[in-house]
C-alpha cells in the first residue's frame, strides 16, 4: 500500500513538472480545468495504462513495424489525451504528445528509487 500511495505522488508532481514545462512553450496547450482534477488524472491514466494499451499495442502493430515503432508516440499521445479529456485536461494535439513523453520520463526517472516488495 505504501508503494502504491508512493507512485500516485510521483506521478503527481510528475504531471505538475510536465504541465509547467508545457506552459513554457507558447505552441503547446496542456492543463486542467478545474486544476484539482490533476489528482485523478494519474490513476486513471494507470487504469487505461493497464486495460486499454495492451489492446492498442495489439491492433496498431502492423502499422508500428511499418513506422519503425514511431507509431507507438502516437499511440501513447492518444492515450495520454484520452486519460487527460476523462479527468478534465484541456489540451491539443502538441500537448498531447509533448505530455505523454515527458510524463512517461518523469514518472519514470521519480519512481526508479521506488522498490517493489517480493514476496
């Protein structure tokens, strides 16, 4: 439970570090409206993570070895904007996939020190 609350507030100030860095490119339109909806978003965006993107990898994969894996960005921003439109974000398609990457680097790099616990 501890792992789990501790991922949540990572992807939390992940989220927050990737709006800022959105807000400081003028081309590019990432927030949310109300802005405490944020606290949904990284759940939700595990939930489609988890049920949704195995599906997607599955279906888009002719069209993923043909790009060369280029089309998972796609992918992965589709996702992103689908998860970010459930929790209230308002955003373009630049913010879209500018904020799928660096929230997936972010994320990444907050919860490396974060250990899973082996049974």
């Amino acid at each position: 439970m501890k792992n789990i609350m501790l991922r949540w507030v990572a992807g939390l100030f992940a989220i927050l570090i990737t709006i800022w860095a959105a807000n400081q490119i003028p081309p590019i339109k990432l927030a949310w409206e109300p802005g405490w909806h944020v606290i949904i978003f990284v759940p939700a965006m595990a939930v489609i993570n988890a049920l949704i993107r195995p599906v997607v990898k599955l279906m888009s994969m002719p069209i993923n070895c043909m790009t060369f894996g280029l089309f998972s960005f796609l992918a992965n921003a589709l996702l992103f904007w689908g998860a970010g439109k459930l929790t209230g974000g308002l955003m373009n398609g630049w913010g879209a996939l500018f904020g799928s990457v660096v929230y997936a680097a972010v994320s990444t790099v907050l919860c490396w020190p974060i250990k899973e616990k082996r049974a």
